[in-house]
C-alpha cells in the first residue's frame, strides 16, 4: 500500500506539473493504485471545497493560477508595440494577470478584441505574469455599426452614420429585429459577406427616429458604447443612503461658503470661501478655503456604485443631458453642496502671501453649511458694481475677499507662467422641443477665472500632501511636446512670421511669448489652434511626471469627485493619510491603481470624443437651413483629400473636398500644409482666411461640406474643366494634369516664402 500523500504534497505536484494535473496523472505520479485513488479523490474534493483547487473537466487547477493552455482576449498595444491579451478563464480573487503575446512571423495578425487560444508559460516579470504563444485564432468581438435602417422587400440596409463609414450593411428578413423604414438602429456583424461584397448585420437594438430631439446624443452615447443606465443594484445601494453628520469631522458651518456654478448646474461639488489673513507674520495675506464633496464617505471601495462608477470613469454632459458618473441620489442631491443644507465635505484651508504665493495648507474632514448658490455671471455683476438682492448681503463678506484673494493668485500665477491659451469655448442652446435655437460663445468672466484658479490651487495641495505623507494616488500629468510636434509648431510660426525659442530646454513662457506676438494679429486664432494641437494628451498616472500646461511640477485632481473617478480616488488617499476612517484607499485600489489610471483616462478621451461628435451634429443640424449661403472661417486642416475649415460665426467645421475646386491636380505639401493646383496656381494653406459656400450638411453624421469662393480676399479661379478625348477622362489624351507641374510650383512656392521670411 502506497503512502497517501499531503495536501501540501498534491499542490506541490500540480504546481510544478501543471499540464500534468488529472486525478489519474496525480495518482501515477504518487504511485497510487486501487483503493488508494479513492483517499485522493476525498482529498482532491477537500482541496476543491477549500479553494485550494478549481476542477476543469477531469482536471485540477490552482485558481491563482492560469491553465497552461487558456482562451485569451487580445488587447490594444501598449506605447512600446507590446501586444497583451487578458484571460477569459481566470477565477482568482486577486486582479488578473497580464499576458505578453510572444508571436511568431507566420503567426496571423491579431488586433484588439480577438480571442486566441494560447499557450501560457509564468514568469516572473515587472508588467506581466505570463507569455503567451498563439495556438490559433478562435474569432474577434462582433463588429457594431450604428446606421440608418432602410427596409427593402426581403430584411433590409444600414447605412452607417459614421463619417469615416460609406459602406451598407445588408440585414436579412429574419435579422431585422422589427426595424422600420428610416429608424436609427445598432447591429453587430453577421456572417461573411454576400456576393455583392457587402457585410451581412443583425440588429440588436431600435433606438428611434434619428432626427428625434433626443438623438443626437443618444447616438454619441451608443457610438462610443457610453453606459447610461445604471444596474437595479446600483440604484437600490445609493437609495440607501443617508446624510452624514457630524461625528468624525470638523464643524465649518458658521463660515459662509458660497457655491459659483453656471446658472443652469444641476449639481455642486465646490464651494470656496476667503477672507484676509490676521497672522500679522503675514500682513497682506490671504486665507483661502475649497470645500470639495465628500462622495468617498458614500462610495466606498468596491460596492457596487465604486465598480459603476470606476467603469464609467467620469460624467459625459452633452447639450441635452448628462451621463453622471454617479447616480442622481448620490450627485443631485447627498454629494450636491446645496444652499443652506450640511453636507460633508473635505476642504483645504490654504494661506497665501501679499504677493499670492501659496504657504503653507491643511486638509480638514468637516460639514458646511453653503450660505448661498450663486451663477458666475452674478457673481460678475455684483462685483462690477450691479448689486441684486442676492448678492447684496455677501458683497463685503465673501464677494470682495474672494476677488482681492484671486488678484494675489493672478499675480502668482503670472510670475509661474501656465500655457496662455486663447480658445473660445462654444454654447449651444436648445428650444424645449430639442432643436438648435443658437449657438454662440460662451463668456470669460473674471469669476470663471476666480473658481479655476482656486480649484488649481486646491489640486496642488493634494498633490504635495499626498507626496509629502508618501500616499500612492493618481497624478494628473501632462507632458511637453514632442520635437515632431515642436517643429510643425515652429514651421507654422515662421511661415507666419513669428519666431519660437530653439535650442533649449522648452518651457510654457516661450510658447507663451509665440501666443503674445500673434496676439491682435490676423494669425492670432491660428496660432492659438496650432499651439494647442502640437499639446500632449493629459493623462491620469501614479507616478509624478509633471504638469506642463500649467507649469507645475505636481498636480492631482481633487475638486470633481461627483464626475471623475481620478478625484474620488485622491480623496480616499487623503483620508488614509489623515487617518480619518476606513474608507480610503483599500489594498485592492492601490494595487490596481496603475490599471485604473489607464482605464479612466480612456474613458476621458472616450466621452471627449462623444462630445465633440455630438456638437458637430448639433451644429450641422443649425447650419442645414443655411445651405447656399455664403459665410466666412479660416482654414484649420489641411489633407490630401481637402481643406478644413472652421467657419467664424459657429465655430462649426466644414471640409472643402479637393474634388469641389476643379478638374486640375492639387500637390499636397504635408510639411507646408497646403494645397496648389498644378494649372492655376490656386493655394490653399494652414490658416488662410476663405469665404466659402455651404454646399451640403449632414446632421445624422455631423458632416458639413463646403465650395471654395475667395482666398485671402481673392476670388477663387478654378482650373478648366478637361475636354473628354478618348481616354473617357483627365486630360485631352486621357492623362491626368499636371502632378509633375504643381510638385514644381509647390517648391517654387516655398523657396519664396522662405525668401521672404529672411528679408524681414
């Protein structure tokens, strides 16, 4: 008789075996016969019962670990080209572990969403636990399309919305999911395609009529694969919610704090206070204080609203509705600093100098009671003199100090040097009904600037309390630019003759001193535009790589914990840095910090992107009644296929297909940004100021197409229209005019620019 073996033994085995890890390998290993197989069986069924083992068909596993051969999800390179995948079959407790795809030359490309069947081996690595070796392909996820459903006598078509999308989809009778003529609907891939190459789809969802008031952001939100409906759990958990008191926390009630939101803001998280400082050790100084609500007291780590609400990421607002990231019990009403209601908060109490320098700070956990809920705009006008009722009270008490406090931080904040931005920031206003009534640009008022200024204040003093304690959290960084980006900056800058600092260490004063030598210009707009798209994407991170834009070297993101995930997270780090309760950060959230990092800063580009659509429609849908009419921008883009233009009046941006200005040929110059025709000598380039024709508007995709009419104020002559010989097309011969020709005039052209430019 064979000596059974441990469990300890058995783990062992199957650890280091683990291909080899079915109750008849496990008995052979151990010599077992007969009887014996069955004092393993109860012991693999105690391991089993115990968590020590998962069953797999006939085989056993560790739970932590992964099979040796595994279904897998491709996953999107990371920013060195390394391709991972993430395990469909992991049941461990912990995070699951990464997978760097080790692929051959003959192995079948893989892209993003692919599932692979592979074979795993574990390392021991910094980013990742296992390699993974590719078995085969086993299939992606469905491909999606959001289009336009026209019913044909057997099923049907999609057009897709998309504007990168001209391709229909064809739906079958039995796949139309009751679509009718003209809806807006979603369908997943289905099937190859037919004979006539076109993709086969099934629909999955009706989702209305798509010129309805409400569609426009509904398609973003389905577009982009937004959540907008909040699971019963989710809902039911925050319903259960109730006020915090007073225990634990500092009692702020008698200071008046004031919310200052736009007029039409449905909830508050900021509310600021300030008052001179009495410290005779700091004569012309300043206290200032940020209340922040305090959403981590009510969402604590992994609850069902923190899983939500980390998988949202951020609240997403269009012109018609908001996406919250938190439900409406929770942003609307508990975590909603409302006028003369307690509510809890976190606040820092921030001194600052005669000359607006920041101190020294202290973070309190407290209750507030917010003495009144005020718009920015009259907050403006009260300190401009136009006094309502409102403010009248709170003039020399909150208004006045708030103002000579934010003249201390301008000061300040003049001396650092953040990047000098000038963007108007577009309004569209809605009729009840849902339609366009006007667009326009919205106002930068000195108490706009007030608030931002304090909030960047606030933020930097988590940041540096946080560094200081030691405390993981997650930074907001922004890097400089890259030299490519730099030196298209540089070259629109020369061309508009104006010179960017070359040859040192690049900070935000040089672009800052670019931006004032534009200023008042013609090329003023353009600057501003090129500038902020040679900038870096901001990004969320838990290391400290700085904050270039507004030159400074730690910065963290404290103020919005209602709509960005990042803050709640420096919340919780806050409070277990002041040991202030158990609700700061778990183990489970710093151990995934870097994984959450990544997560919410795709969300953020995600619902960035969904904005921007939808006011595209928006504005398309405004522009529609207008086709015909002639209006006036700057050209924004410039591409081989056409120009861009961002029209002045809307901010609204149209192209000028290449395809609209004749039948001559236009060379592309990308360094020059510009096209020129090869007969004409028509050119076309980065910020010229055009009159145009608005030729055609799509407000399902936000497509806005315009006719060229005058550039820089002269009137567009277009190349002959070529006489058809028996070629069919192009030329008298059938060729194509003159790409030869316009290379030549293009560098011609550029010589002379650059001639002109060493003259001045």
């Amino acid at each position: 008789m064979a000596r059974i073996p441990s469990k300890a033994e058995i783990l062992d085995w199957i650890s280091a075996n683990p291909t080899q890890t079915a109750k008849r390998d496990i008995a052979k290993a151990f010599g077992l016969k007969g009887a014996d197989r069955i004092d393993l069986k109860r012991l693999l069924k105690e391991l089993e019962g115990e968590g020590h083992l998962s069953k797999r068909g006939k085989s056993y596993r560790d739970p932590e670990k992964l099979p040796p051969v595994s279904v897998c999800e491709v996953q999107a390179p990371d920013a060195d080209g390394d391709l991972f995948a993430r395990p469909l079959e992991w049941h461990g407790e912990g995070p699951e572990p990464r997978i760097l795809l080790i692929l051959r030359a003959a192995d079948a490309t893989l892209g993003p969403g692919d599932r692979i069947l592979a074979r795993l081996t574990e390392v021991k690595a910094g980013d990742h636990a296992y390699e993974g070796r590719l078995i085969r392909k086993i299939g992606g996820s469905p491909r999606k399309v959001l289009g336009v459903f026209r019913k044909e006598t057997e099923g049907g078509r999609i057009i897709p919305i998309d504007k990168g999308q001209d391709r229909e989809w064809l739906v079958r009778a039995d796949a139309t999911h009751g679509a009718k003529d003209g809806e807006l609907v979603e369908a997943e891939q289905a099937g190859p395609k037919d004979r006539m190459g076109l993709p086969r789809a099934r629909i999955v969802a009706r989702l209305g009529d798509p010129s309805g008031p409400r569609a426009v952001s509904l398609i973003a939100i389905h577009q982009h694969g937004i959540p907008d409906e909040f699971p019963p759990e989710v809902l039911e958990a925050a319903d259960r919610m109730k006020p915090a008191g007073l225990k634990g926390r500092d009692d702020l009630r008698e200071l008046p704090f004031v919310t200052i939101d736009p007029s039409d803001a449905r909830d508050h998280d900021d509310a600021v206070f300030a008052e001179p400082d009495s410290d005779p050790q700091n004569e012309g100084g300043h206290i200032v204080w940020v209340a922040i609500a305090d959403v981590a007291h009510y969402v604590t780590p992994q609850g069902d609203i923190d899983d939500e609400a980390r998988k949202r990421g951020n609240s997403t607002y269009f012109p018609d509705r908001v996406v919250p990231m938190l439900p409406d019990r929770l942003s609307g009403d508990l975590c909603s600093l409302h006028e003369g209601v307690p509510r809890a908060v976190i606040a820092v109490r921030m001194v600052l100098d005669a000359e607006g320098t920041k101190i020294r700070h202290r973070f309190h956990r407290a209750l507030i009671r917010s003495a009144a809920s005020l718009a920015y705009e009259e907050v403006q006008q009260a300190q401009d003199g136009h006094i309502s009722d409102r403010t009248g009270p709170l003039m020399e008490t909150v208004i006045a100090p708030l103002y000579a406090a934010y003249e201390a931080a301008k000061a300040a904040r003049a001396r650092r040097q953040p990047l000098d931005l000038d963007l108007p920031e577009r309004r569209i206003e809605l009729t009840p009904e849902g339609k366009v009534a006007s667009v326009a640009f919205r106002d930068r008022l000195d108490a706009h600037k007030l608030i931002e200024e304090f909030m960047i204040l606030a933020n930097v003093a988590a940041a540096e309390t946080l560094f200081k304690k030691q405390r993981p959290l997650l930074y907001r960084v922004h890097e400089e630019p890259s030299a490519e980006k730099l030196d298209a900056l540089r070259e629109v800058a020369q061309a508009s003759g104006f010179t960017l600092a070359k040859g040192q260490v690049l900070q935000t004063r040089h672009i800052n001193s670019l931006l004032s030598q534009a200023r008042g210009t013609e090329f003023d707009e353009l600057m501003n535009m090129t500038t902020l798209r040679s900038m870096t994407q901001a990004y969320y991170h838990p290391e400290n790589f700085g904050h270039f834009g507004l030159s400074l070297r730690s910065y963290a993101h404290f103020t919005s914990p209602i709509r960005r995930y990042a803050d709640l997270i420096v919340h919780r780090a806050l409070i277990s840095a002041h040991h202030w309760g158990k609700d700061g950060l778990s183990d489970l959230d710093i151990e995934r910090l870097e994984d959450t990092a990544k997560q919410i800063s795709d969300t953020e580009r995600r619902s960035m992107t969904a904005e921007r659509d939808t006011t595209d429609r928006y504005l398309a849908a405004y522009l529609s009644d207008r086709v015909g009419a002639e209006l006036t921008g700057r050209v924004s883009g410039v591409q081989r296929f056409g120009a861009f233009v961002k029209l002045d009046e809307t901010g609204a941006d149209g192209l000028i297909p290449v395809r609209s200005l004749g039948r001559e040929f236009f060379h592309f110059d990308a360094d020059e940004q510009s096209l020129m025709g090869s007969d004409t000598g028509l050119t076309i380039g980065l910020g010229a100021r055009v009159r145009v024709k608005l030729a055609e508007t799509v407000p399902v995709t936000g497509g806005v197409l315009l006719e060229l009419v005058e550039v820089d104020g002269e009137t567009v002559r277009r190349g002959p229209m070529p006489a058809r010989g028996r070629g069919g097309r192009g030329g008298p011969h059938g060729r194509k005019p003159g790409p030869a020709k316009a290379k030549s005039r293009a560098k011609a052209k550029k010589a002379e620019r650059k001639v002109t430019r060493r003259r001045k």
